[in-house]
C-alpha cells in the first residue's frame, strides 16, 4: 500500500511520534468504555439473579441464560459502551489540505428518473476548489434516467471546475460493476460514490476532504453523514429520521473514533482509488459497500467517519420497502462475516466491533423468538421473557440518545444546516421502531444462510 498512499494527495505532514501519541489516547479511552461497560454488565448480573433462577426452572438454565445474555446483559454492555464513547469523544479533527485534490463522483443510477436530475443540480452547487469529475454510470435503465442526465449537461458545461459524462451500460449488470467499470474509468486518485437519490450540501465534499487530511496517513476511506430527505412522506420515514440522526449517526461516531468504521456506505463515502483497486474493487454481493470496507480493515487500513459532511437520503417510504433495505442490510453483513473471518482474530480496537454485529445475529433472534413473545406474557401478567430487569437497558439507552441529540444539533447549527425533525417520528424510533426491525433482521440472515435471490433494487 506504500504506493498507493504516495500516490495519493499529500498529508500535513506528522512525525510518527505524534501519531503514536493521538493512537495512545484513542485506546485510552477505548479502555475506559470498556471499564464501564464490563461493570454495568456485573451490576445487571446481579440484580438478575433471582429472575435467572426463576427462569432457570421454567425451562433449563442454559436457556436462561442464554436468553438474559441476549435480551439484557449483550445490549446493556453496547448501550454502555456507546454512551461513554460519545461522552468521551472530542469533536472529529479537520485540516485544509495544502491543495485541493481533483476528485471523480461516482452515481451508480438504475430506473431513477425521478430523483437523478435533484442529485446532480446539487452537485451542479457544490462549494468545492479543487476539479470534480462526475461519472453518472448508468446501469442500463429503461426509463428516462439517461435523459434526465443530459437535461443537466448545459448547467455543467457552464461550470469551470464540474464536467458531467453518462456512461450507459447496454444492460442491467448489477450495481457492483457498473461502479468498478468508474473505477476504471475515473481520472483522479480520489473517488466518491454517492446514490443517485442522494442530494449533497454544499460543503460536504470540502468536509470529507479536510477529515481525510486531519487523519492517520494509513486512512483510505472516510464515510460521510447521512441524513432523510423525506422525512415528512409517511410515518415510516419519519421514524427512519431518527434512525440515521440518532442511531446510525452515533454508531458511525463512536466507530470513527476508534480507527475502526465498519461501513464506508455506497450512498456517500470518499476513497483513495488504488485502495480500493488493491481491494479487488466492488465485490458483486448484496452489500458491495460493506464487504469492501472489511476488505480495506483486514489490510489494516483505516476507515472513519466526519459527521459534518452532509447528504440527503431518498429513505423507502412504505413498509414493504423499508423492509426489503433492512433485510439487504443483514444479508451483506453475513456476507462480510463469511468472507472476512479473520477480522474476528485482529488485535485490534475495532475487531470488538466486528464481534458486536456477529453478536446481533443472536440478539435478533433472541429478540424476535424470545423478547417480542415475552412482551405478550407481560402484558398479561407473566414476567418470565421479559422481566422488570430488562428496563435497566432503558436508561442507558435514554441516555445516549439526549447526548447524540446534543451532539447533533450542535453539529447543524455549526453547520448552518436546518433540519426540521418530527416529534412522532422520535416516539415511532424509540418504541415501535426496533419491534419491527430486529424480525426484519432475521428474515435477512435467514435469506442469505438459505440462498435467497440477490439483486439491485
């Protein structure tokens, strides 16, 4: 990878010294997470003992315990975690690159006449010094997606650092190679992949950049924030809203802090080109985006996260379409999982994070065949599911949800970003959201393990 960095745009130059000195302080506080999930987790262990036993001679103890580990004890260690985590983190470093580097915008388009012509006017808006090239690669659509584009080539043709070029596959491919047929033909040695129902603000591209700059030399991706554009369209995106503004966000936050982003996502993330060709390029699997990244961590490269690089997400608007994301969602991550064992035995930091998603396999399925019945028998009087010891989850979780919420608004404002955010949609997030999501889940890792069919939607 020497090469591949030297090639690369040039870093404010740091001894190794003062590497070695900012990597001290990230395990620092890692080791403080740690230290205080690890002793909620005893506390909850203790205060469980009589409903473990209780459980016990319902049914067998290793049942029981299985059940609290995956309904109570896993979920309070990561509420835990991630709660000190954000508490510790300082806001993420930015430095201006002593030049602008040239970059190329991938926009992966399949059947997106509706949207296509938003995401490149706002990319027509962008406030960027440096040359950007945008290749619109056009997955073979049968609607009018390549007439949209062209609509917008006089807007292009006007602006001296933008040039737009379609590039039309002859027919459907799949998303994974029309992006590596870009990589081929992307002119700069940096590459951004945004969706084509993705909109940009204006200073996003200047953010991803001074991130990528203020980051460790061996830094070769670095996903941006993304937020719901529609999220006044139905009461499923109002609370997909507060997913990515709460959780996806904090998540990704706590992440980057550790050198250790698990997704640099399709929808909008910066690259170092010759990383990802050395990669091998988009793998052709449902979660193209995740797998490369974990191909990037098992190299020992570093991905992370600026939160204040801003873009806008079409979300699914129905159900039925959310449903059928999340479960794409699941499926690439047993995907990685497969393919990418050996990240389980890395000593390092963010290795813990690649166990957390193995573990969500038995959460959600603890959740969905324990926990959702548990709720029923709760109701109804009988406390053998789901017990008074769950709610210990609850304050924590409560409480990164206010420190996220703090973190965030402060971040748009300094921004100059507004954000208008539903009340109901918050209410929809934090107690309906996730009783449908974690079957959701389920459906995914079942699909993938049985060999469900895979395809770009």
């Amino acid at each position: 990878m020497a090469q591949a960095l030297s090639n690369s745009p040039p870093h404010v130059v740091r001894s190794d010294d003062y590497w070695d000195k900012r990597r001290r302080k990230v395990r620092g506080r890692f080791m403080v997470a740690i230290i205080f999930a690890l002793a909620w987790v005893l506390f909850s262990i203790w205060m469980s003992l009589p409903w473990l036993s209780d459980l016990g001679d319902l049914a067998h103890p290793i049942v029981a315990l299985f059940v609290l580990t995956f309904i109570a004890y896993v979920p309070g260690f990561m509420n835990a975690f991630l709660l000190i985590s954000l508490v510790l983190r300082p806001e993420s470093r930015r430095e201006t690159p002593k030049h602008w580097p040239s970059i190329s915008i991938l926009v992966a388009a399949y059947q997106e006449e509706e949207l296509i012509g938003d995401t490149l006017r706002s990319i027509s808006t962008l406030e960027y010094p440096g040359e950007l090239e945008i290749l619109v690669m056009d997955d073979g659509s049968t609607d009018e997606t390549p007439e949209r584009v062209r609509d917008c080539e006089a807007i292009f043709a006007a602006l001296p650092n933008k040039t737009l070029r379609l590039i039309r596959e002859a027919e459907n491919r799949g998303k994974a190679r029309v992006l590596n047929h870009g990589l081929e033909l992307a002119s700069h040695d940096l590459l951004i992949t945004i969706d084509a129902d993705t909109r940009l603000e204006r200073g996003c591209i200047v953010s991803l950049v001074e991130h990528l700059t203020a980051s460790p030399p061996d830094t070769v991706a670095v996903a941006g924030a993304v937020f719901v554009s529609n999220y006044d369209e139905s009461w499923i995106t109002r609370a997909q809203q507060w997913d990515y503004f709460h959780g996806i966000a904090a998540v990704k936050r706590m992440q980057g802090m550790y050198y250790g982003t698990l997704v640099a996502q399709g929808a909008f993330s910066i690259y170092r080109k010759q990383a990802v060709i050395d990669a091998g390029g988009w793998p052709d699997t449902v979660g193209e985006d995740i797998v490369l990244t974990w191909s990037l961590l098992r190299k020992g490269l570093v991905v992370r996260h600026a939160e204040d690089a801003i873009a806008w997400t079409h979300a699914p608007e129905t159900f039925k379409g959310l449903a059928k994301q999340r479960k794409r969602w699941a499926r690439g991550m047993i995907e990685a999982l497969s393919i990418h064992k050996s990240l389980l035995s890395m000593p390092r930091m963010r290795t813990m994070f690649i166990w957390w998603n193995l573990l969500f396999v038995s959460i959600d399925l603890t959740f969905t065949f324990a926990f959702l019945p548990g709720l029923i028998l709760a109701f109804l009087g009988i406390f053998w599911l789901a017990g008074p010891i769950t709610l210990l989850v609850l304050p924590l979780a409560a409480l990164w949800n206010l420190v996220i919420y703090r973190i965030q608004t402060r971040m748009l404002k300094r921004m100059d970003v507004d954000m208008k955010r539903s009340g109901v949609g918050f209410l929809l997030y934090a107690f309906i959201y996730p009783l449908l999501m974690q079957p959701v889940s389920v459906w995914g890792y079942f699909a993938e393990l049985f060999g469900g069919k895979k395809q770009w939607n």
